[in-house]
C-alpha cells in the first residue's frame, strides 16, 4: 500500500541529482522553528542500524500502548524515526497523528474526488523531471475558489501526493521527491486560495508526508498574485522558501525533451505575447 511504499526511497540519489540541477537555482534548506528542514536540499540521514532498530521498537511500543491506533508497516515509522531526528517518542506523536488522519480521511477513490478533478486545475504530470521528482502541475485559472468545495480539493492534493509517490515507486531512479509546477498565467483574485495553499503545505508536506516537497516553482507570476503573496507567505512561514518564482523556459528545461507539462508548451499560450 501507499503507506509501506511511500517513504521507500532513500535521498542520495536525490541530492546527486539536485546538483545537477537547471532552471530555478535550488533552495537551501531552511530550519524552521519546528526543529524542520525545507528546501531541495532536505535529506532524511539514516542512523546506524542498532540505532534505528531500537528506535523501530520504541515506535511500535508507543503506538501499541494508544488505544485504537492505526497499524504502521516498518519502513513508515523508521521514516518518521529518521524525520524527527532519532527521537522515538517525538517520531510516534508525528506518526500516530499522522495515522489516524490518513485513517480517517478514508480511501481516496475516483468518485470522492471527481469534482475536484474535473475542474483539471491539478493533476499529476505522466513524466517524472530530469531530477527523477515526481510533478503536480498546478493551472491556477482553472482552480475558482467560488466552485470549489474545500474538503474534496484537500482530499484531491493527498491523492495527487500518494500518486506521485506510487509513480516513484514503480520507476527506476526516481529521487522520492516531488516537483510543484504553478502556472500562474492568467491568475485573479478568483484564484486565490490562501486556505487550499496553506493546507497542502503546512497540513500535508510539513505534518503527514515531510521531506517530500523539493520545489515550488510558481511560472508568469502576474502583478496580482504580488498582495497575494504578501498573505501567504507570513502563514506558511519559513516554508516560503520552498517557493520560487521561475521563468518559463526555466522550468521546461528540468524536462527531457517532449516530457514537459503541454499548458507550458501549448503555442497558444504564446499567441499575442
């Protein structure tokens, strides 16, 4: 399942390919007030094996001992382990929260997420980037905040994450990270949804799937998005370095040729430019 797969993979060959990197330089990464890296750069260092086998049991005794706490397969919890730097008890607290949440948010199938989907404002990109990083491309003009219903756009951003992570998993040399590709032609006030960002980056990347976000890359950033932006940024704090504000053909250059996202490329976006 997603939750046995999903922290698989481990970041060397992520950090090798990041120093590769063309278009937006990467990002450092950041500490947080939490004790937390953000950035591009953020690894999860393994421990020794004694170390992480006796974190391991520590983990599995703490959520056993909490009444009615989800099961947890081993790579997960040593992740977590590894997330909050080789502390147990603090790696338990983060995961059962963590647990019960994925619990009861409930299977994400086609249905529950359908009209969120068919607005075709997100969705998971079919090629990973020339990093190996998973892609959700985000065409903010199709996103309005009047159509939507915020509990089934949430449950769309844990599906496009669980995806990508599924995508990682089943192919060769993927670095476990994932890409965020923002379109911002043609963004409104229509558009902004502070509530749905703060969600997808302080709720999701930071609490339940950490050192999972590499980038955001947000492309033809208008003037508008600027007192936008003004917002967000105070609210998602130190995670606003994970955002960059990138050129077009920046961030076509992570693809391999033909793989890019087609809104990046379609000749009608150029058309009167």
């Amino acid at each position: 399942g997603v939750l046995g797969a999903q922290f698989h993979h481990h970041h060397v060959h992520a950090a090798q390919q990041q120093q590769q990197r063309r278009g937006c330089a990467p990002t450092r990464a950041t500490p947080t007030e939490s004790g937390d890296d953000v950035g591009d750069r953020v690894m999860n260092p393994a421990g020794s094996e004694a170390a992480e086998a006796a974190g391991l049991a520590a983990i599995r005794a703490a959520l056993k001992a909490s009444d009615g706490c989800p099961e947890c397969d081993d790579e997960t919890a040593i992740w977590f382990f590894r997330d909050r730097r080789m502390d147990a008890a603090a790696a338990a607290s983060k995961l059962e929260k963590f647990l019960r949440w994925r619990k009861e948010l409930g299977e994400l199938t086609p249905d529950v997420i359908a009209q969120s989907v068919s607005a075709g404002a997100a969705y998971v990109h079919p090629h990973l980037d020339k990093e190996g990083r998973a892609v959700i491309v985000v065409e903010i003009s199709k996103h309005v905040i009047s159509k939507r219903d915020i509990e089934v756009a949430q449950k769309h951003a844990v599906w496009a994450v669980e995806e990508c992570i599924k995508k990682m998993n089943n192919t060769p040399n993927s670095s476990g990270a994932i890409y965020a590709v923002w379109d911002m032609k043609d963004f409104g006030g229509a558009n902004a949804d502070l509530d749905l960002a703060r969600y997808c980056i302080l709720d999701v990347f930071r609490e339940y799937y950490p050192k999972r976000l590499s980038q955001v890359a947000a492309i033809d950033s208008p003037w508008a998005f600027k007192p936008v932006w003004a917002l967000l940024k105070p609210i998602i704090g130190k995670y606003s370095s994970v955002v960059q504000f990138c050129k077009l053909e920046e961030v076509i250059a992570n693809f391999n040729e033909g793989e890019a996202p087609a809104c990046l490329t379609n000749p009608a976006r150029f058309k009167g430019a």
